[in-house]
C-alpha cells in the first residue's frame, strides 16, 4: 500500500480528481493550492475548465485518472454516477494499478461503498468512504466536516490530504461506516431545515421583524449552523444552491430504505423527505435546501417577506 510520509513534497504525490461541481471544484482546488499534481475528470469539461487553467492535468475518462495517480478522489451526484465512475470499463478499477488509495467523497449508499472496498481490494487497491458535510461554503473554506470510513492504516496515510480539505475528520470505523455517519448528519439537517422554515413563517405572520427574531434565537438554544447561514438567505429570496435539493432527496431516499431495513420507522425524515419532493416538482431540484421555503410557502399561502395582508 502507498503511505505518504510528511517529509515527501506534494509535487511528487500524484493526485487524481472525479467530479468537479459545486463543491468539487473548490476542493480540488486546495489540494492544487497545496503544490499536487492533480489529474482531473468531470462529465463536462468546461467546468473542470477552472482547475485546468490553474495547472491540473485533463484525462478523459476514469480509467485514465486513476492510471496517473497515488491518490484518487471522487465526488460525484448519484450512487449509479459512483458505480459508473468506479465500475464501467473506462472506470477507475479498470486502471487502477495496485497500491493507490482510492477516496469517494459522495454520499452514496453504504452497500455501495463497501462494494467497492471488496473490489478494490481484490485489486490491491485500498477504498475509503469519506463524504463530506458544510456545503459550498465548507469546501471553499475548507472547513467540511469529513466522516470517514476504512482500514485505520489507509485512513492514516491520506489524513493530510483530509486535514487541507476540512476542520472536523473523523475514523468511524470500516467500510461503509462513513456513509452511516454522513446518513444521521443528514436526518438532523432535514428536522433542522423544516424547523427553520416554519420559524420564519410563524415569525411573518405574527408580524415580528424577521432579522430581529433570527438574532435573538440565534443566542439560545435553537442556535445553529442553518439559522447563521441559510436563513438571511431565505429572507433574501436567495435560493442559488450550496447543496442541490434533488442530491438531498438522493440522501434522504437512502436514509429511509436504510431505516426500513433496520426495521426503523422515521415519521420525521419522511415528511421532510415528502415536502422536499414537492420542492422539486415546483421546479426547484437544482436550488439550494433552503428552498424547502418554497414548499411550505405553497401550503399556507404565504410568501416570507411579502407586504403585509
């Protein structure tokens, strides 16, 4: 197995980049900030465009980033994107050459993720899941909470890669454990989200100053990361997307065929789950979670920040 100790110089690590989006890109972007050599991947190129101007490498499929690297990460939207990215002929198995670590950053399917690591073993390869929480903000800033799941040995050997990317990394266990972590993250920011909207519009209709409220409850017990950053934007009518809200029904789907397996019942997460796919038939997949708003607006008949009636 490659282990990478701290007094090699980035340049001479290879490192391998799948998925360029809203929060890939940034990401790949600290890792060339920190002197990489990053071969990168994305289904449309322009927007790997950013990266390539910066110095990464382009390959045109998987199969090819995974033969130019040591290291390589994937960030992609849906569990059939992972499973093509990892499994296809032009996919990463396909050419990965024994001895690389091999980093899915998506939130996908634990099953998924523990596939993989049987595969990529047979292979010589070691796999870690590793999905991320904070949003476009998180990975701009670096600052994403990473859940990561894998043998202790490899998770040590790609810690400082982690350690550019986010403040909070966590080993929760083997394979797969990583996704589970990421699943409760998830079903905390659902309860959160629906709470939050409904605050405002309860606050609205009793006709409180909406900024006013936000900075008093922001001091108590209802403090969190979704009052600080998304609902100044919900009262801007800002809905641009730090996470899209057809991944977080992706997220929570998952969640919920997870829990019936375990014999769960979430009366919770499936009626967020519900309101989410009403935001999406609104037309609003492709805006950010916030966007819930918009669903619970519909409902009452009442749009936050409206003249009064």
């Amino acid at each position: 197995m490659t282990v990478f100790p701290g007094t090699v110089a980035p340049a001479k690590r290879a490192i391998g980049w799948i998925g360029t989006g809203v929060m890939g890109s940034s990401m790949c972007g600290h890792l060339l900030t920190a002197g990489y050599h990053v071969t990168v991947h994305s289904r449309t190129r322009s927007k790997a465009q950013p990266l390539l101007d910066r110095g990464a490498q382009w390959a045109e499929h998987p199969r090819a980033v995974a033969a130019e690297s040591d290291v390589l990460f994937t960030m992609v939207g849906f569990p059939q994107d992972v499973r093509q990215v990892y499994f296809d002929e032009a996919g990463i198995l396909a050419g990965a050459r024994a001895g690389i670590i091999l980093i899915d950053m998506t939130t996908t399917q634990p099953s998924l993720s523990r596939e993989i690591a049987v595969a990529s073993s047979a292979k010589g390869l070691a796999a870690i899941d590793a999905p991320v929480s904070g949003g476009d903000v998180g990975a701009k800033n670096a600052t994403l909470s990473i859940m990561v799941g894998g043998d202790a040995t490899s998770v040590q050997a790609v810690m400082p890669l982690f350690e550019l990317l986010g403040k909070k990394i966590v080993h929760q266990g083997g394979p797969g454990s990583g996704q589970q972590a990421k699943l409760c993250n998830q079903i905390v920011i659902a309860g959160t989200m629906v709470g939050v909207c409904e605050s405002l519009l309860y606050g609205y209709k009793a006709g409180l100053d909406l900024n006013r409220m936000l900075e008093s409850i922001r001091g108590g017990a209802a403090a969190c990361w979704t009052l600080d950053n998304l609902a100044p934007k919900i009262l801007q009518r800002n809905f641009d997307p730090g996470f899209f809200v057809e991944h977080f029904i992706k997220d929570m789907g998952i969640a919920l065929e997870e829990a019936s397996r375990m014999g769960l019942v979430l009366p919770g997460l499936t009626l967020v789950h519900q309101l989410y796919q009403t935001v999406q038939t609104l037309g609003h997949g492709r805006s950010g979670t916030h966007a819930l708003m918009l669903a619970l607006e519909d409902l009452s008949q009442t749009r936050v920040n409206a003249p009064p009636a």
